[in-house]
C-alpha cells in the first residue's frame, strides 16, 4: 500500500513506480468526487454516491472511507478472483489502516512531504479553494502524525523519481525476502 497525505504526491510516485515495476498489478479505486482539471480518466473509478453506496453495501470494497476534508468517498475494490499476493493499493491512511485489521501481513509505504509548507504548496497548485485547502491541510497534518506510527517504511517525495526508485527497493528486497523463505 501506498499512502499519505492527499497533495503528498503519491499518484505520481505510483505512476513512476510502474515504469520500474510494470508487473505489479495496481488496483483502481472507486470515487464520488468529479475528476480534477488535467486528471486522467482512469485514474479512478469515477462514480455516483449512489453507485458507490450499492457497491460498498454487497461488500465490494476491500476498505473504503468518507474523506471528512470534502465529503466524498473513496474505496479499493475486492480484486476479481483470488487476492493477488501483489497488488498495490493508492489508499488513505484510514484506508490503510482498515486494509492492514483485514490483512496484518500488508506491507504499508507512508509517503511524506519534505515539509508541511510543501504540502500546503502542492495542495494549492491543484486548484482547489481555500476552504478546501485548509480543511485537506489540517486532515494532512493529523494524518502525518499519525501515518508513521502505522508505516512499515516512510519515504519522503523530495523528487518523484528519486521517492519511486526508493518505493521500488522496498518492494525488490521484499521480494527477494519471500523468495528466499518460500513463501
């Protein structure tokens, strides 16, 4: 799992990550939010609450949560079939956390800004008002007081490339980890 504060920069880690690891399957979140300016289309599942309420109700959700920064919900979807043994999940931390009571074995990789003025720089450059801003920045800050505490590895997106290649070790050697215990 993936995750951090929203303006963090997880999505572009994740895009980056899957030019070092292209195996590794991504799971697609489900939203009720609107897509944002500039956003591609498939970077969730963009639905109705509607939809999304129904889904969640016949247990479609592997984990999903209300943001309280804008009201919308957000989930992963239970993955078609068996449960992969790797599928990456971009997730919020509550999301993570209901992900790890599921499966104590998840493997959670917090992802910091280099400082809280950076973050409060990136969620501005996105677009949104400031009520929205000042809402997403205190749930932000509680989340990265809280994030670490969880985190099975924190790493800091100074550069997207650099936090991607830092992501894509982790995974390698946990990799090679369970290869050489057959697991």
């Amino acid at each position: 799992m993936i995750s951090g504060p929203g303006g963090v920069g997880k999505g572009t880690v994740v895009t980056r990550l899957r030019e070092h690891l292209p195996d590794l399957e991504l799971s697609r979140s489900w939203t009720t939010r609107d897509r944002r300016p500039g956003e591609d289309a498939d970077a969730y599942v963009f639905v109705d609450r509607d939809r999304f309420v129904a889904h969640r109700d016949r247990g479609g959700f592997l984990e999903w949560n209300e943001l309280p920064s804008n009201g919308q919900l957000y989930g992963t979807p239970v993955p078609d079939g068996s449960l992969a043994d790797e599928l990456l999940l971009e997730i919020e931390l509550n999301g993570a956390r209901q992900v790890k009571q599921r499966f104590p074995d998840a493997v959670l990789i917090f992802v910091v800004p280099p400082s809280t003025e950076d973050l409060e720089r990136r969620l501005r450059g996105r677009g949104d008002d400031e009520e929205s801003v000042v809402r997403r920045m205190r749930l932000g800050l509680q989340e990265l007081a809280e994030g670490p505490a969880l985190a099975d590895h924190i790493v800091v997106n100074d550069e997207a490339d650099r936090a991607a290649a830092e992501v894509a070790d982790i995974i390698g050697s946990r990799r090679k980890r369970r290869a050489d215990s057959g697991a």
